[in-house]
C-alpha cells in the first residue's frame, strides 16, 4: 500500500497548501504530518464513493482509495447529505483553532471519526478529544474507527444539551442559529470555539469565538461554510433573518464597512448598541473588540 501513503503525503501538501498554508512553515509542516498520517478510506467505507459537486453527488468511477485524495466533500449518508466534509475546509478551521498539545477538546458532529483522528493527533498523547455524534450507525462507525486512540472517546448522544465538561476547544461539524450557551459555558479561560453560523438553507459562516477576561469573548468569522443542521441548535426565524444579514452585509462582501467581516466579539444577555452586526435572542455580534 505505499502507493496509498505517497497519495496521502501529495494529498496533504495539497489541501494545506489550498488553504494558504506554506508547506515549510512551522504550522504547514504541522497539519501536512496530521493529514498524511489518517487514512481517509478507513473513515469513509468501501468504494466507490459518491463525491460533492456543484452539481451534487458524483459517483467515482472505482472503488481505488487514490480517489478519496482529493479536496472532495465525500458522502456518508447521501440521503440525509452527510459527508466526510471538504478537506481543505477543515484545515482551515482547524489551523483557525490553534490547537496546541495537551488540551482538551470536543468535537460536535463527529460523523465517522475522521476529523475527530486529525483532533487526536493536533493535541498528542496529552491531550484529549470526546467527540459527540447523534446518529447511531455513525457513531458506531466512529467509535470503531478510532479504537486505536486512546485519548478519544465516541459518544452517541447530542454534543447540545448541556453541562459539557469544561474544556480548551470546541469543534463543531453542524449548522447552528446561535451559539448555544452549554458551547460558551465549557470553555475555560483561553478557550476557543469555532461552529457554523447557519441560515435555514444550511448556508452561512465558521464564527470564531474565544473566551477572554470577565467572561467576555472575542469573535470573528473564519470562512464562508455549508453544513447539515444541527439538530437542537436552530431556530426557525433566527435562521431567516441570518439569512438577511448574510445577504446585505456578508456572504461574499468583503468591502462593505460594519459587516459580518468585521465582527469583532460576541455579547450575551445584554442589550445591543450602535456597533451590533447580527442580534440572537439573548446574544449579539458586536463590529467593536471587548474594552
């Protein structure tokens, strides 16, 4: 199989080289060993696969794993759009996380473990990963994958309900309308999540949050995303008038001032001001950084 590792060391190169990262930096060398050392055809099932396309599902011609080696969303449950995401998304995010050795991590929606792997590897035999995933066969399947990792553990229940236990990261693989306060809760001081800020279409952005002094928290969104929903964190008209404000002020506009690129921290329980991009319920984001 060295055919297979080459296709991963190339594949790696290739996805952190994708999303700007230089193959001999410190942090590019960093995601190139993580992603050239999980197999995606053990995470992903026997072939051939069905790939995502702007024009759908793409069924690959063999059931050869070099196809599984390209920057390719691929499909986990075609009928309920669940894929293995794209690759060089999740480098994205996961470079944006500054995952460091040692801490301890949750992953949200962990489908068949393979980002999970990559999460295991980021933080080292020190740390530790407790990925939730709601689907049945999913979690399985998950939990079957990563038995060869000892600091990982598979829960097949929602990573929503609260109290989650506290933690450095938070990970999440599923749209949400808000950032939903067992996520904010857990983090400890330093503490860092990144989930997708959705409207009802699935469509939207990976926002940014980290927890600074006197609870307060920074944020900023990362990159445009298309996830699934995540079941116990929408809402129906949040989702609408997300829709509206990605339209006006953010999906694809990079120039327009007080937009969604220029949100700078995350306020909850309190009432919003002049500087506010997007308001939720009880949370809103503010284009002016925590005094």
């Amino acid at each position: 199989m060295n055919h297979l590792h080459s296709f991963r060391s190339s594949f790696a190169r290739l996805v952190t080289g994708i999303a700007g990262m230089a193959s001999d930096s410190t942090e590019g060398a960093r995601f190139i060993e993580v992603f050239s050392s999980v197999p995606r055809e053990q995470f992903i099932g026997p072939g051939p696969w069905r790939i995502v396309t702007q024009n759908g599902y793409v069924s690959v011609p063999s059931d050869e794993p070099a196809f599984l080696y390209q920057d390719f969303a691929v499909a986990l449950l075609p009928d309920k759009h669940i894929n293995n995401g794209q690759p060089s998304l999740h480098v994205r995010c996961l470079a944006a996380l500054q995952i460091k050795p040692g801490e301890k991590v949750i992953h949200v929606g962990a489908g068949t473990g393979y980002y999970t792997a990559m999460l295991a590897r980021l933080v080292g035999q020190g740390g530790s990963v407790v990925a939730y995933e709601l689907d049945d066969g999913l979690a399985a399947k998950a939990a079957s994958n990563i038995k060869d990792y000892p600091n990982v553990s598979i829960q097949n229940r929602s990573g929503v309900d609260g109290p989650l236990a506290e933690c450095d990261v938070i990970y999440v693989n599923a749209g949400a309308t808000t950032p939903m306060a067992p996520w904010l809760d857990a983090l400890l001081p330093g503490g860092r999540l990144l989930f997708p800020l959705t409207t009802a279409h699935g469509f939207g952005a990976m926002l940014l949050v980290a927890r600074a002094a006197q609870n307060g928290f920074a944020a900023k969104f990362v990159i445009q995303a298309a996830f699934i929903h995540c079941s116990g964190a929408r809402d129906e008209a949040t989702g609408k008038k997300l829709a509206e404000a990605f339209q006006t002020g953010g999906i694809g506009n990079f120039q327009r001032q007080g937009g969604m690129w220029d949100v700078k921290s995350l306020r909850r329980n309190t009432q919003p001001d002049g500087t506010c991009w997007f308001a939720g319920n009880d949370w809103w984001l503010s284009t002016v950084a925590l005094p």
